[in-house]
C-alpha cells in the first residue's frame, strides 16, 4: 500500500491536526491585528463596522457551507485523505467563528470586540484540541462556560435596557448543560443527536460530577449578574466575567493533569 494512503497514527493525526489549528489561530490573530490598525483613523473605524463586518459575515456562510458540504460527502462517499485533517466540522467551527465576529464588529464597540476576540480565538482552538483529545466533557462544560463569558460580557457592555435579556438567557445555559449531563450519564457517556451519537466521556466514567458542578457555578453567576443588574450596579457584573474566566482556567488545569 502506498504510504501517502496509508491511515497516520493517533500521534502523527494529533500532532498535525494541532499545528493546523494553531496555525489557523495565527490568521485569525493577524487578520485581528489588521482589523485593529485600520479601526484607529475614522474612516477605518467606519470601513471596519460596515464594510468588513459584512465580509467576516459572508466569509463565515460560506464556510459554514464548505463545511455542510464536506460533511455531505464523507457521509456518501466515506473518510477521504483530502478532508483528514481540515473536515467539515473544522470548517463550521472556523466559519462560526468568523460570523461571531462579523457580528460583534457590527454591533458592539470594536475597542472591546477586539480585546475580547485576542482572547477568544486561541480559547476555541484549545477547546478544539481538547475535544480532539477526546476529553470532551471538558470541551462540554468550556463551551458553556465561553457561552456564558459572552452573555455576561454583552450583559455589561449593551444598552441597559437590553442586559436583564441577556442575563435573563444566560439561565438557559445551566439548564441545558445540566439536561446534557442527565441524558449522557443516562446513556454511559453518549448522548444522541439528530440520530448521531456523540460521546462525551468514556463508558463507565464518573465525571459527570464536574459537570453538574459547573451547571450550579453558571447558575449562581448569573443570578448574581441578574441581582446586580437589576436592584444594584450593573457594572458589578463585569467582575463575574473574570469569576468565570478563573473557573474556567482552573477546569483547564483540572483536565490536563487528567490527560498525564
């Protein structure tokens, strides 16, 4: 068999799928810095909110679609060299990521968006390869911890009138997060999607107690954010977000040393 066709080993795959996604992390920290330069005169902040917002947009459907694209195929035609190491998932993932930023560049004060996504595209890429590790009820609890980092971020930074809404949806996230740890601990770490199943932790694990854990930690935050926003200083709110961060970097810790 011809050695180009021939499958890589667990190790090759993670080493090159890793500096893939790191790589991609490079571009987007460039295209950010970029972004950063141009936003500093005021005809570059305009170009920035309308012009590129709309091409991160643009450029994040089309990948989306790229990506439903290569899904499509691997399911009719099966695993392909070509798609080994950058797949449909990948692409979905890169183009929501895009979209997300499109979006806040739209709407939110790039001063901020811009702080937030130096931060933001290197976490997704150590939450891919977390995932790719297969410590995937880590991956879980991080995308509900980066979702709720948003809520409570856009919670503060918005009109007034717009942050209860926000915080208000953040409840929805520990809810869900707690029904997802239910139904995997029900099904032995795997849970069904759209009838895929995806697993989550390896059967007969008891980590589903770091799970539930994190749903209470995402409760309590944002009924605190909720308390502040409404009878107390909404400003408050903004410390939850490192409170967050912290808890999330203490799961990152938790979950390498699990690795070792």
């Amino acid at each position: 068999m011809d050695k180009r066709q021939q499958k890589p080993s667990r190790t090759e795959y993670l080493i090159n799928k890793s500096l893939i996604v790191f790589a991609d992390v490079i571009i987007g920290m460039l295209l950010l810095v970029f972004i950063e330069r141009l936003s500093k005169t005021a005809s570059g902040y305009i170009a920035v909110t309308s012009i590129w917002a709309w091409v991160f947009t643009v450029a994040g459907i089309l990948l989306i679609a790229g990506g439903a694209y290569c899904l499509r195929r691997k399911k009719l035609q099966g695993d392909s060299a070509s798609l080994r190491y950058i797949g449909g998932i990948d692409l979905i993932l890169i183009g929501l990521a895009v979209i997300l930023s499109g979006l806040l560049f739209r709407f939110v004060d790039l001063q901020y968006v811009i702080r937030f996504l130096y931060i933001a595209y290197p976490c997704i890429a150590v939450m891919y390869l977390f995932f790719a590790l297969l410590q995937r009820e880590f991956f879980l609890q991080a995308v509900f911890c980066a979702a709720g980092i948003i809520l409570l971020w856009l919670g503060v930074n918005v009109r007034v009138s717009f942050s209860p809404v926000l915080i208000g949806a953040g409840f929805l996230l520990p809810i869900l997060l707690l029904i997802t740890g239910i139904k995997a601990r029900r099904g032995d770490g795997t849970i069904t999607v759209c009838k895929r199943s995806i697993t989550l932790a390896p059967k007969g694990t008891s980590a589903f107690g770091a799970v539930f854990f994190t749903a209470a930690v995402l409760f309590v935050l944002f009924l605190l954010a909720l308390i502040f926003t409404l009878f107390i200083k909404i400003g408050l709110s903004f410390y939850l977000v490192y409170l967050l961060c912290g808890y999330l970097f203490i799961l990152t810790v938790y979950y390498t040393i699990k690795l070792m």
